[in-house]
C-alpha cells in the first residue's frame, strides 16, 4: 500500500516490525559480517521506513535503523572513542534523484555552495580510520556505531598498503575502506571450502570478517587492502580541496584510488557514472556506487551533518547485479 493512503494505524502496525527487521539485518550484517539478505532487500525496507518516517513523523524513534550509524563494536575488541564520528552515507538511486539532491544544495539559504564536485569510486568495504602521531601509525580502527569503533591496530600493521610511518611528522587522523580484492576473495572462498570451512558471502563481508579478527596473524593472511579518501582535519594538510586532500595522501604514501575526477554539471557527473557502470567489473576490486562530494572543504564544513548522514557528500548506488542470487549460509568465525 503506498505510504500516502495508509492511516496512522496501519503505519504503526506495519512500522513496528520493519523496524525490528531492519535492526536484526543490520546486527547480522554489521556485527557478525553474516547478512541473510542481499543488499537490495535491505535497502528498500530501509526505503520504506524512511518514507514512513517521513509521512508519519510522530512514530519516529532515535533507536530506529534511520537514526542510527551502522552497528555496535565486536564485545572482544577493544572499544575506540572517535572524537569526529564516521557517518554512514545517504543514497540515490538514479541520476534524477542525484540532480535533485544537488538543487537543494544550491537552494540552502544559509551556506553558498559552488557547483563543484569531486566523484569518487564507492569502494565496497568497510571503514577504517588510522591515527598518526609524528608521522608514525598509533591506531587503526572500524567505525563501529560511528562514535564507539573496535581497535583493529595489530591487524592494520598487517595490511602492506598501510604505511606505519609517514614522510612528514603529522598528527592527523586519516579514513578511507578497507577491502578484499576480488581474486582474494574468490581464493579465499576456494580455500575456506576446500577446508570444509564456511564461506563468505561477498568481498564486502570477507573484508569485514578479516579485519575484525582477534589474532593478527589471521588477518595477515588475508589480503585486505585499503583505498583512503578522507582527512577530517584538513586545514592541517594545508589543502582546500577534497581532489587536493587525495593528492595529498597519494604523496604521503597512502594508497589512493586513482579515479577520482572533479565535475560541474548534470553532463559531466552522467558521464562519469555511465563510464564506471561500464568498467565496474573490470575493476580488480568491488564497487557498489560512485560518491560524490563537495569538492570545497570549508563548505564541507559549513554545510555538516544530520544525526547519521553528511549534508555534503551522497553515493549513488548501482542497480543490484543479480537479484535472484542465494544468499548461503554463512558463519561468524573469530
Ligand atoms: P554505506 O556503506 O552504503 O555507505 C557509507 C560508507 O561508504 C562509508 O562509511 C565508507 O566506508 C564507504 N565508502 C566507500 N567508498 C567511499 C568513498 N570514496 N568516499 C567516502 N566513503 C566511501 O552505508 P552504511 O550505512 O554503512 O551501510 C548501508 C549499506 O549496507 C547499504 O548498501 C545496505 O544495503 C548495506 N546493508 C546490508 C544489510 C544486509 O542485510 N544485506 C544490512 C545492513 C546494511
């Protein structure tokens, strides 16, 4: 039934249930890297509680999947406090959506924001935060709940695109994803069965499970990799453009995704989807959309964030490949 024919009744009784599904998927896929559903499944009840939220604000809650940032840190590591929080994204699902998303932008009466976007790869993995002090690598992390992560430290030093020392003596923070690239992923499927192990459902959840381990020789052997894209304290880096801050962090020794690319309009922003829609599965490593961000850090700031989502980055999201794939049966295994 279309949200705007439904009573407030009816929404509570429907809305009451979604919410706790969504919270269940949520803990299997973010806590135990064992989704039971495809992403696509996810995403539009998640679409529906947000049109239900929208329409029926009164039954809002601040526990529900839509106020809240991914899931709770792994009981047996240890707990890390970020003093910035690391977001979750929000999401468009058409170039439309996106035009529309950057009209109210411009419309924002009180920050001025100039039509310039960097678009970046969205690489699928999960979050990673690594902390530097005089240039040497003090602390890795997940993102965890976006405010409480898990100290994966001993697990990073293990990750060869990692540096453990800078060439500059910086004190800063620096985020991007981890991943599995996709070879690894099909290696490791091959070995875990072989072995009589479970097997993981996607690169995404194969990344997760590694780097989330609690001895490091495990993670060792996994080939994880890293793509950094993000420095929160900027200023610091003495750049004043997101596509700058990349090329930055390239010079610093972090691997940086090379497809970035700064546009200013609809014809360019279609271009750069269409063309990675195109070369996605050619690309040794899994994406599941395209970001696109402000390239002008001060707007950045100046526009912030909500309670989950920055107001001045979105991700587009590809079309699901397939969507009669089974989801097999898959295990947390420490
Ligand atoms: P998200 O993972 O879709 O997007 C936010 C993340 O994108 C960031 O945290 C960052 O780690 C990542 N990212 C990758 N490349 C980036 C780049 N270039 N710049 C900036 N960030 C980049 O958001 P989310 O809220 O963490 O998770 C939602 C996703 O998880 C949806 O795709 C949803 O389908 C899936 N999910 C699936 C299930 C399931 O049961 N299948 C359950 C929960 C969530």
């Amino acid at each position: 039934i279309p949200v705007d024919q439904l009573t407030l009744a009816a929404a509570k009784q429907e809305i009451v249930p979604l919410r706790k599904q969504l919270t269940q998927w949520g803990k299997e896929y973010y806590e135990q890297d064992n989704p039971t559903v495809e992403d696509y499944v996810y995403d539009r009840a998640y679409q529906r509680l947000v049109a239900l939220e929208q329409r029926f604000p009164e039954l809002k809650t601040s526990d529900s999947p839509t106020q809240r940032v991914g899931g709770g840190p792994q009981s047996q590591l240890t707990k890390v406090t970020h003093d910035i929080p690391m977001l979750s994204m929000g999401d468009v699902f058409s170039i439309d959506e996106l035009m529309d998303f950057n009209q109210r932008q411009q419309d924002n009466k009180d920050v001025e924001v100039a039509p310039e976007y960097n678009l970046e790869l969205k690489i699928d993995g999960l979050s990673l935060s690594l902390v530097y002090e005089n240039g040497k690598l003090v602390q890795g992390s997940t993102r965890g709940n976006g405010v409480i992560g898990e100290d994966v430290t001993a697990n990073v030093m293990t990750i060869k695109s990692v540096p453990h020392e800078l060439p500059e003596p910086l004190s800063l923070e620096f985020r991007g994803e981890c991943y599995m690239p996709k070879k690894s992923f099909v290696n490791l499927n091959q070995e875990r069965e072989a072995a009589g192990q479970p097997i993981f459902a996607n690169p995404r959840n194969a990344a997760a499970g590694s780097l989330r381990q609690l001895d490091p020789h495990v993670t060792a052997k996994r080939d994880l990799d890293t793509f950094m894209y993000y420095v929160p304290e900027y200023q610091k880096l003495g750049v004043k453009t997101q596509a700058a801050a990349l090329d930055r962090m390239r010079e610093l020794g972090f691997n940086v995704n090379p497809n970035n690319r700064v546009v200013h309009n609809r014809q360019e922003i279609t271009a750069y989807i269409e063309e990675y829609t195109a070369k996605r599965d050619q690309l040794s490593y899994g994406i599941d959309g395209i970001v696109e961000k402000v390239n002008d850090l001060d707007t950045e700031i100046a526009l912030g964030n909500t309670v989950k989502v920055p107001r001045w980055e979105i991700a587009y999201k590809f079309p699901p490949e397939e969507q009669a794939t089974v989801v097999r049966d898959i295990e947390w295994t420490v």
